[in-house]
C-alpha cells in the first residue's frame, strides 16, 4: 500500500480525485491498485470554509493540476533545434504527424515554391490522360521573356512535357513553367484560376495564386502548413512522377552547360534525400522544401524493412546554405529525436465492435493503412491505447466509415488520436431482426 501526504486542504482533495485529469496522472504515475491515504485531512478553516470558498479551491486544484499535466507533457516532447529560419514546418509523412513547427500558420511569399502546385496539375494531366510526357508544348514570346531563373528555350520551339518538367524541376525554370501552364490550361490565368481551385479541394486554407511561377507579386502567398499539405499529396497522389525531383542535372540540348545543377544541395550530401523543390526571391528569401526517406527494421513485415519519410519545409533563410543547413539539421533532428512505431498493421482489427440492427452481429474496426506513430524515442514500451465510440452501433454500415476514435497515450499522457473506420460493410437486416434488436436495446 502506498501513501501519499496530503498536499491540498481536504476540501479540494476530493474534486481533484474525481477529475478525469488526476486519473491520468496518478495511473502515469503509481502502479496498479495503489490506495491513496490523506493523512491529516482536518476541515480547513477561514474563508474556504465557505460553499464559495470551496467552489474556487476546486478551481484553484483543477488549475494547478492541468498545469503539472502540461508541464509534464512538455517534458516528454523532444524540443527541436535552433532554425535560422522565419518559419518552418517538419512532418513525419509516414505517421502522419506533426514533430515541430514555427509560424507555421503565417502568411508568406512562396517564390518558386510555387511551382509545386504547378507541378500538381501537370502530374494530374498527365494521370488522367489529357497530356503524354512526348507531347510537345509550343514555347510562346510569354515564356521567352520570362525573369529568374530560366531554362533556356527559345520562341518556335516544341519541347516535349518531359523536358519541361525536368527544366521545371531540376532548374527551376520560369520559361518551363509558363510553357507547361499554357499547354495544361490553355492560357496563364486560366492556369492560375485551376491552381487557387485545386488549393481549395487540398484544404490550403492560407494560400493564394497570381502566377505559376512564384515571382512576387501582391496577394501570393502560402504558408509553410499549407506547403506541407501539398508536398504530401504531391507524393501520395503521383508516385509515379515526384522521381523527377531527386534529378541532380539536367540540361535540355543546345542550352547553356552551366545551368544543369539541381539547387537543391541536400541531394549531393545525403543520400536519403529525394527531393523537392527550393525557391527565392528577395522578399521570400531562400526557402526549401526537402524530404528524406530512411528505413528501419522495426516497421517490417514478414522480413520487409519499409521506409520512414520526414518532410520539412523551411522558409526566409538567409542564403543558398543556409536553407540547405537548416533543413538538413531538421531532417537529422527529426529522425534521431523521434522512433516510429507500428502499433497495428494495414487492414488489422484494432478492436471488434457489436452491431446491431444489421446482417452481421459484429464488424472489424481498424485503419486500412494501418497506424504508426512517431514517438520521443526510447518511450515506445509506455505507449498505451484506448479506443471511444459512441454506443449502439447502428446498421447499415459502409466499408471505411468513421466509427470510432483510437487515442494513443505514452507515461498516461494522450500523444495523438486518430479516425478508426469499418473494416467491412455491414447492411441492415431485416424488418424481424431490426424489431428483434430494438426491443434489446430497449431493455439494456
């Protein structure tokens, strides 16, 4: 049996025993079926004495112990390095999970950040079938004239898309990118209306497009979340294109040979790095958005060792280095702060839930890609797990419905929570099935 001297007057004990928040703590903290003793838990005296009294000691205790909870949490979490940075953003792509950030909400000039959306649409294009990488796009006196950073093309010139894309990519081309825009919508501005619509389906709540390119310009901005976003969906919806950005060189022929270097440093200095794209202008400064892919053992499947990616964007450095540095220190941070762990694999029950009115008298719930987490690394072995849904569970239910909610603690602490779907559809029975349950539900 343990003890614990009392610490509060008696009458603030007994609201803080019952709060959801002291439960938490002392399951974190003591084992199993310990018994709490109060010694000397006399009736306090004065004005707490009072119903008012007491009423703000329980607020005083509540206060007091939600900040020990959060100081507690905050000491759990790794804090990440020092970026030289305006903001920045780093994402466990694998686990879904933000590891760290900074203003990562504030508005800014992406510079040519922005060609990742225009990338998007391109790859879409190509996907669907409405363009071919051997087409050729026609090079308009727009795209000749075009500032900064260029490919090279001349006016009269019919480039196929797959160079466009390279010149787009690996040097940032201004002209590639007016070409492709152009061939993809027609015109520039019909381009630059599909690019703010196509932001408003991925949910970029911070961003908005006057021009394919990223040349400043009043009202372009994004933010380093939003910048997140679609990178991440720029790599889950077009595997099979994003292989463009680990390009270190490429030059289309005739055109200047010192003009063939990816800017993307990282990709000559680590080799888990595959991409994505840096950006600058005056006002932006030097961005990047960089992602690195890494494998561990320990999300293996039957002798597989599948891959972890970090993504990380950092925006407003002070030169080409140093957006290389910051987010390179980011990366490295990322993955040695920070362990993944494979909780359940894709397609595993998590739990089986009791339906009623349906077909079926139980349904698996779970998640189809399974669920990893990105944990302070050594904590893996207090990681606990809870699943909440509401009751009765009623049919008809379709294949990847939300049915419940899977929260995750670690030391008693909630680290994430995450949507569990139906594994399967369960349809609703029939007329004598569903009587038979509404009479069961009434009685319970």
């Amino acid at each position: 049996m343990f003890e614990i001297e009392r610490k509060l007057p008696c009458f603030a004990v007994p609201a803080l025993m019952e709060s959801e928040a002291c439960k938490v703590s002392l399951r974190a903290n003591y084992p199993p079926h310990t018994i709490f003793i109060f010694k000397d838990a006399s009736p306090i005296r004065g004005p707490y004495s009072t119903p008012k009294g007491f009423e703000f000691m329980k607020f005083v205790a509540s206060c007091l112990l939600a900040i020990s909870l959060l100081a507690s949490a905050h000491a759990q979490t790794p804090q990440p390095p020092e970026i030289a940075a305006r903001a920045y953003l780093l994402l466990d792509v694998s686990a879904q999970q933000v590891l760290a950030a900074k203003d990562a909400d504030m508005q800014v000039e992406p510079a040519s950040l922005t060609k990742l959306m225009t990338a998007y649409l391109v790859f879409d294009a190509l996907k669907s079938g409405k363009i071919s990488l051997d087409q050729k796009f026609p090079v308009s006196e727009r795209a000749w004239k075009m500032p900064g950073s260029r490919m090279f093309i001349a006016p009269k010139m019919q480039v196929p898309v797959q160079d466009l894309i390279k010149g787009m990519v690996v040097q940032s081309g201004n002209d590639a990118t007016i070409a492709l825009a152009e061939g993809v919508g027609g015109d520039v501005p019909r381009f630059v209306q599909m690019m703010n619509a196509q932001a408003q389906v991925l949910g970029l709540k911070g961003t908005s497009y006057k021009n394919p390119e990223g040349l400043t310009e009043a009202g372009h901005t994004t933010t380093a979340r939003d910048l997140g976003i679609l990178a991440t969906r720029l790599m889950a919806d077009f595997p099979h294109y994003v292989g463009y950005y680990a390009l270190k060189k490429y030059r289309y022929p005739g055109t200047p040979a010192a003009n063939d270097t990816n800017r993307n440093l990282l990709l000559q200095r680590d080799p888990t790095v595959d991409g994505l794209k840096t950006g600058y202008t005056e006002a932006a400064g030097y961005c990047m958005v960089a992602t690195a892919r890494r494998d561990y053992a320990s999300l293996g499947s039957q002798g597989a060792s599948p891959s972890r990616r970090l993504l990380s964007i950092v925006l407003g450095t002070a030169n080409e280095n140093a957006r290389a540095n910051e987010s390179q220190k980011l990366l490295n941070w990322g993955f040695t702060a920070f362990e993944p762990v494979k909780l359940f694999d894709p397609g595993q029950a998590v739990v089986t839930a009791q339906v009623w009115k349906g077909s079926a008298s139980t349904v698996r719930v779970g998640h189809p890609q399974g669920v990893v987490l990105a944990l302070p690394a050594g904590s893996a072995g207090k990681v606990s797990t809870e699943v909440v849904r509401k009751e009765p569970l009623l049919a008809p239910i379709a294949k990847g419905q939300e049915v419940a909610t899977l929260r995750v603690l670690s030391g008693g602490v909630e680290v994430a929570q995450m949507p569990l779907q139906a594994l399967d559809a369960v349809d609703q029975a029939g007329i004598f099935g569903r009587a038979w349950d509404a009479l069961r539900l009434w009685i319970r």
